[in-house]
C-alpha cells in the first residue's frame, strides 16, 4: 500500500510539473503573438505614414508646377 501511495504520490507531481510546463508555453507563445501582432502593425502604420507623405509631396509637386 505504501508503495501505491508513493507512486501515485510521484505520478501527481509529474502530471503537475507537465501542466505547470503547458500553461508556462502557453503564456510564452502568447507574447510572442503579441510581439508578432505590434510588429505588423508599426509596420503598417509606417507605410500609411510613407502613403500619406507621398500623397502630400506629389500634390505640393503639383501646386508648384501650376504656378
């Protein structure tokens, strides 16, 4: 019975160390998500920032040839 106890005892803590491990991947695939996700979007903020300059230097190019 002894025996019993302890390896149940030791099977307890491998399947918590395992759910420990799961939840810790779990939160590091999260921020690297999350760090992906900020990437893309500084990405695209600075190519409508580049469009709308563009935008700007193209219609100030345009005035400056009409006058």
């Amino acid at each position: 019975m002894k025996i019993c106890n302890n390896l149940l005892r030791s099977l307890s803590v491998q399947a918590w160390k395992k759910i420990e491990e799961t939840k810790k991947k779990a939160v590091d695939i999260m921020h690297v998500r999350k760090r992906n996700q900020d990437h893309v979007s500084e990405k695209q903020m600075l190519s409508e920032q580049r469009a709308r300059e563009d935008h700007e230097r193209a219609e100030r190019n345009a005035a400056a040839r009409d006058n």
